[in-house]
C-alpha cells in the first residue's frame, strides 16, 4: 500500500496502483476541480494568459467535472 497526500485538503490517499485512484495525485474529483478553479483563477503562476480558446476550453472541461460530480452523488445516494 502506498501512500500520498492530497495538495488541496493535505488527505492521505491510499492505494495499490495508481489505476485505483482516477483523480490522482488528488483525493477526489471535488479536489481536483478546486485545483482546477484555482489553477484558472491565477493563484498558479502561469507563463502565460490563456487565449480565448483556451478558455472555452477549461470551462467546458469544468463543467463537464461538475456534472459527472452531479451524477456520481446521486448514484451514491442509491445505495
Ligand atoms: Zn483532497
């Protein structure tokens, strides 16, 4: 069993291999995409600004997160 900490909630994750945790190097999807809105909303350095394109692009990419974040949370609610 290896073990890794989570860079947005410092959670220990837990695995075999690396198959077993999609959202790696991050705990969970949630993280993932906090990563992702902060990557966005500059705090990252970037070398430089994204073009429109680019944009559009991490903004479909959030919120197709989201709405697979969405469905996973019914799915659970069904157990
Ligand atoms: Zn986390």
């Amino acid at each position: 069993m290896r073990t890794a900490a989570c860079p947005i909630c410092k959670k220990t994750i837990r695995f075999e291999r690396l198959s077993d945790q999609p959202f790696f190097p991050f705990c969970s999807e949630r993280c993932k995409l906090v990563d992702l809105g902060r990557w966005i909303d500059g705090s990252y350095t970037i070398s430089r600004e994204l073009n429109e394109e680019e944009l559009e692009m991490v903004e479909e990419l959030i919120e197709e997160q989201v709405r697979r974040m969405e469905e996973s949370e019914y799915d659970r609610s069904e157990d």
